[in-house]
C-alpha cells in the first residue's frame, strides 16, 4: 500500500485535522501546511544569515545538489493540538545516544591530552588512548551502518552528522579555555593550534572508519562503496568549521581561534581591512553611479540597502580591487582577498548547514510520552522554555536503533470491496469488450466520488485494490462517516447504470501497520511507503471472510481457465448446498447486512468493524436502544463539519473466525437515516463498549432460552 511522508513523521495525517478543526489562526495554518509540503531549499530560505543570500540560486550555489545531501526539516506537532508546531528533526535521545556522546567526549579528550603531553614533552596512557578510540569507534560504526542501511527511507545519515557535528563542535571550542587553565601560558600559545590538531586526528580516524563501514556494507547490499558513503560527511571533511564552530557572527569575532590555530594569520588584522572594505563600499555606492549601477542591474540588490552578505558573493571584492578609489594598502591586498573569498564559501557552507543542526528537537520517552526537554532553536517558545509533550504520531530518529525510525505504526483502516467483481468483468468479458470498457469507467467515476469524500474527512487513500481501495485515518468518527456515505453511494452508482449488483463489503479496524520504503526517489524528494502486515490482513478478512468466499474464488478460476460453467457449478453444488443452510435468510433480506453464522464464519454485505476501532469511538452524549425487526442496535450520533450529522447503529455479532487468524469479536454498523427517530429510546449517557455488552448479553442469553424451551420434551399426564 504506498503512501509517502516527510521522513520520519507522518504530518500528511495531522495537518488538516490537527488545525483545521482546532481553534487555531489561519496563519498557523498556513505556516504549518507550508512547512509540511516546502522542501529543504523551501526551508533555508526563510532563515536569517550574515553571509549568504537567501535565495534558492544563491543556495545552490553554495552547495550544489543540496537536495540530495541535505535533509528536510519535519512538522513536529505538540500533544496541544492546538499550538504552534515545531519545524526540525525529532531526535530520540535513548541511553544508547548518550554513551555514543560519552564515548565522543572521552576520545576527544584523550586526544587533547595526548596533544598536551606533546607539547609538555611528557608521557601519556596509549594504552587508555587506543580503548577510548576502539570504543567509540565501535559504536560509531553500528550508528553509521544503521543510517547507511536505512537510507532508502530518509536521509538519516544526514540528519545524524548534522546532529554529531554540533557535538564535536562544542566540545572542540572548549578546548583553548581547557588548556587555559590547566597551564596559562601553554593555553594562551598553543590553545588553538591543540584544537586543530585534534579535529584533524579526529576527522582522518572518523573518515577512515566511515569508509570502512561503507567497505564492509558494499558486499552485503550488493552495492558500489563510494554510494554508500554520506556525501554530507564529504562536505564537512572539507569545512573545518562545520567541527569546530557552532556560532559565527557577522563581525567574525568567533573566528580568532581559526585564524590563529588553523590559518596562521592575524585574524585582527583582517577583520579590521574587512571593516574598512565595507566602511568603503558604503561610500563608494553612493558616489559612483557605475558601481551602484553595476549592483542594481547585475546583481539585483538594491544599493540603498546594501546587503551585509553582498561582500560575500563569489569573486566581487576580487572585482572591487579594481576601483580607482581602491587602496590595498587600506583595505585588503591580493593574498588577503584570496583568503577571504576562499572562507566566504566556507561561511556559507556552515550557514546553511549550521541553519539545519539548530533544528534538531531532542525528544526523551517519559510515562510513554515523547517530551522536548530543551527549547529548540526554531521554536517560538520563550527562553524559559518548559518540557513540551509532542503528539504521539510523531516517529523520532533513533540513531542507535537498526530500523532507526520504528516501522510500526497505528491506524485506522478501512477496505471496501465490491462483491463478484471479478465473476462480474467475466461475464461482461463474453458479452463484449465496449460492456468492459464502461464499467471501469463506471468504477473509476465511483472511486473518485469516494476518494473526494474521503480526502474531505482526512482518511487518506494508501492503495487501489483493483475492486475496492484501502484507506488509512487517524480518526475514527470520521472514518465511521466515511463509511456511511460510501455504502449510501452504491445504490445510487446502481441507479446510473453500474454493473456491479452483488453488493459492497466494506470493513475498518484499528490496528498495527508496518511501512516498508520503497526502493528509488521521487523526483519531489519524498519517500514512498507500503502498508504491510497484520492490520491489512485482518481488514482483508473482515471484508471477505474467506470462509465460503473461497469456493467462489475457485469457481471463478476454474471459469476463467476455460471450464464450463455450468460443469463448475454442478460439481460445487454439494458444498454449495451445505453452505447454504447456514445461511440467515432474515439477515440477507436486507440490501446491506453482516453476521456470524453457526460455524463462526463472517458473512459481510455491509460494514464491519473490530472491537479495537469501536472501543476508540470514544464517549457519546446522545445514545440510542433502537430495535429493527429481530435485531437491536446501540444507535449514536456522529457529527462532522463534512457529512454533518449521521446516525448509525452498532452491534456486536459475535466472535468470528478467520483464516490465518485469531478469533475475534465483530460489530456490525449500520446507516440508520431512514430510522424514525420517534421510534428511538434514548438512554443515558454511558460507555459504549459496556453497552453494546450488555446488549449482546441479553440478546444471547433471551436467544437461548427461546433454544431451550423449543426442545424441551413436553410432559404428558398418565
């Protein structure tokens, strides 16, 4: 059943219903359905920057292909349906996380240490050295192939070096201030160079080890190595700020460690001739009408408002050397321009990528909760942020884990089949090949009737069945809705001409899915999933009961390979024949009607549904006892902005069996518009389940004692 979602989240499901239906300003709407659908250059452009124009070309140029390397953000909806959500990567930090980030923070500092005891001409633990680099090796390794392996649902390995660089660099600025104070003097000459030297230690053994996973992983998946290598962990190898930075304002100040310790020049020096260069273009555009012409026309910005990332573009001071008022000796000479237009690309780099880290949203699992512990960057939450409890159909990346988003998911579900569709294009088939043509347009039309009311009440249409379609919700009430107009369409479909007479089965469960990503991209980027496992075989039961429908299903195929149909029928009359008296013949005189005969089989012509999906009905403040012929029904009363109000009937018919199956309680729904509501006794407001319970019960209980008196012997006087 393929479906597609951002990642790890399935915001598709909870953005109309979550806000639309919520209290809730349009803007939020908007913001948060445009959040949901933009895609990772949609998202960077709304960001704030000092050196890089945020622009979709602009972008690009900076990192080419950047849809590829770089993840999009997700809509994080809080537990408070009603506020602002967050816009980020949900990340679950497990105990497993924790002792990776430990085990980075051990290593790191045992390199700073091995690098001190160089430069103080003494001894160190190698032994101790290797056991902190074997151990977070190892567990940066697992991590590395667990987003390598589940690459094809996500860009996880992206969002995990995004994530780890922040760490490495928080630790790394700290270093200079760490030897600081372990020895003033050796901390003030060496401080910075000992921080470069441990990023590089630390990059070429991570590279080395990222190459060896991809090696050892290239066999197994039957794939080239250099594919399976984050192209985003190549970006950053090559951006020594990425790792040692997690800030860098437009002054530069932040980078007087890099300037120093990795670049060896006198970072004072050019930040000032950088100063001066803007101090002169500030001047220079408001004299020179061809150089104010030159940035209107050519570069597209307006120089009454210069931009402060306009010194930034690539090769324009490079062009503003050659002013006539332009003094190297003031400003910046040749060499120092070359450096700074090689580290105005480094800048944007980190902009962008720096932009993305700050949107990671740590979630923990409290009391089975998913709570955000600390206030996230992209949040518009105060500084004092408090602990925010995120929805629960929120799917966190687990790094740690093997799947590392969990597969599993809850849904509602609902199947509607359409009965003998294929005995019905059979039969059409010999009649003539025009008869085919107009009932699948006739289908195709009721589909689409279907999918229109179904997409208004935000079920969302994961698979055609090729007689029916499988949907999947998040509300129950709405997917009961759905249900109803669906079963009200067909007979109207029968009054235009559709060929298919047999009836329509239609059944909805609450249950366990998996999705299973799909192999290749869509050129939007988005993942595509299939629905598999339990919860589609049980709706794939309900709907078909596959008891007596499996001596249909043989007919059909012994027809369709050319046997006669009336030798078929003949052959199958005896089973036929004993299948028949278990038959209801007071249940099937109604046009849509569901029950449990007396070997457990379901028969179902109308709409089922399990104990799960009904139990999530919730609580009902008008409830009805209505009886109809023989049967009694619990009635209540639904309402929803689309369809308005529906009244329906539930009742529980027992326990079936099902093939592949355990045992299972079945309701029947039925359409109680054509009740007369007068004819309806209300009764007080309680638990649905306990009396739809109570109801079987006394049902039950009244039916066998109508079986005991029938048969009981009578008692003759002598």
């Amino acid at each position: 059943m393929a479906t597609s979602f951002p990642y790890a989240i399935d915001a598709g499901y909870v953005i109309r219903s979550t806000f639309v239906r919520h209290a809730c300003s349009t803007q939020t709407v908007e913001a948060a359905a445009a959040a949901m659908s933009s895609s990772v250059i949609d998202h960077l452009t709304r960001g704030t920057y000092c050196f890089l124009a945020g622009e979709p070309a602009e972008i690009r140029r900076a990192i080419p292909h950047a849809e590829e390397i770089l993840p999009r953000p997700q809509t994080i909806f809080p537990e408070e349906e009603t506020s602002a959500p967050l816009i980020g990567f949900p990340i679950l930090r497990t105990q497993k996380l924790l002792t990776l980030e430990r085990a980075l923070a051990e290593f790191l500092q045992a390199e700073c240490e091995a690098q001190f005891a160089y430069h103080m001409r003494m001894g160190f633990d190698s032994r101790a050295y290797a056991e902190k680099w074997e151990r977070y090796r190892a567990m940066l390794s697992q991590a590395m192939e667990n987003v390598t392996v589940a690459r094809h649902g996500g860009n996880y390995a992206g969002i995990f070096w995004l994530y780890h660089s922040l760490e490495v660099a928080q630790y790394l600025q700290a270093i200079p201030r760490q030897l600081r104070r372990q020895d003033l003097t050796l901390g003030r000459e060496h401080g910075d160079a000992v921080k470069y030297k441990v990023f590089f230690k630390w990059i070429d053994k991570v590279v080395t080890a990222a190459y060896d996973s991809a090696h050892s992983l290239a066999s197994e998946l039957e794939e080239d190595e250099n594919a399976l290598f984050a192209p985003i962990l190549a970006l950053m190898r090559d951006n020594v700020l990425i790792f040692t930075e997690d800030y860098i304002g437009p002054d530069l100040k932040e980078l007087s460690s890099y300037f120093q310790g990795c670049l060896n020049i006198e970072g004072r020096d050019l930040r000032s001739r950088l100063a001066a260069v803007e101090k002169w273009h500030r001047k220079s555009l408001r004299n020179d009408a061809v150089l104010r012409g030159a940035v209107t026309h050519l570069l597209s910005s307006d120089p009454r408002e210069q931009p402060p990332n306009l010194l930034s573009r690539h090769g324009y001071v490079s062009f503003l050397s050659n002013h006539v008022s332009y003094s190297p000796q003031q400003l910046l000479p040749a060499d120092k321009i070359q450096v700074w237009e090689s580290l105005a690309q480094k800048l944007k780099e980190f902009e962008i990528l720096n932009t993305l880290r700050k949107m990671m949203v740590p979630l923990e699992v409290e009391d089975g909760a998913l709570v955000c512990r600390h206030r996230p960057a992209t949040s518009k939450h105060s500084d004092t942020f408090t602990p925010l409890k995120v929805s629960n159909t929120t799917r966190p990346v687990d790094f740690t884990a093997a799947w590392v988003v969990n597969p599993v998911v809850q849904r509602f579900g609902l199947v509607y089949d359409i009965t003998d569709f294929s005995s019905t294009i059979s039969m059409l088939g010999r009649a003539e090949k025009m008869a085919i043509e107009d009932a699948f347009r006739m289908t195709s039309m009721f589909q689409r009737k279907i999918n229109k009311l179904a997409s208004s009440l935000d079920l969302r249409l994961e698979k055609y069945l090729g007689d029916g379609a499988f949907y999947s919700g998040r509300h129950a009430r709405r997917m009961l809705v759905v249900a109803v107009y669906l079963q009200r369409a067909y007979p109207q479909a029968l009054e235009r001409g559709f060929p298919f007479k047999s009836g329509l089965r239609i059944a909805m469960n609450y249950g366990e899915y998996r999705l299973m990503p799909l192999e290749g991209t869509p050129a939007n980027g988005t993942t595509r999933y299939e629905f598999f496992g339990h919860g589609l075989v049980e709706l794939s039961r309900l709907s078909t009961g596959k008891k007596t429908q499996e001596l249909e299903e043989f007919k059909t195929y012994l027809i369709s390979q050319g046997y006669p149909e009336t030798v078929v029928n003949k052959f199958f009359s005896p089973l036929l024949q004993s299948n028949s008296e278990l038959v209801s013949k007071i249940e099937e005189s109604r046009n849509f009607y569901a029950y449990i005969n007396q070997n457990s089989a379901l028969i179902n012509e109308g709409i089922v549904a399990t104990e799960p999906f009904v139990s999530r009905l919730g609580a009902f403040n008008e409830m009805y006892f209505v009886k109809d012929q023989d049967r009694a029904y619990i009635a209540v009363a639904v309402e929803e902005d689309v369809g308005g109000r529906v009244l329906l009937g539930i009742r529980k018919l027992g326990t079936g069996k099902f093939k592949g199956l355990d045992p299972m309680p079945v309701y029947e729904i039925v359409d109680g518009g054509a009740w007369d509501e007068r004819n309806l006794k209300k009764i007080p407001p309680q638990k649905l389940m306990g009396a739809l319970e109570r109801l079987f019960m006394s049902r039950l209980t009244a039916a066998q004692q109508r079986q005991r008196a029938a048969t009981a012997t009578p008692v003759t006087e002598s």
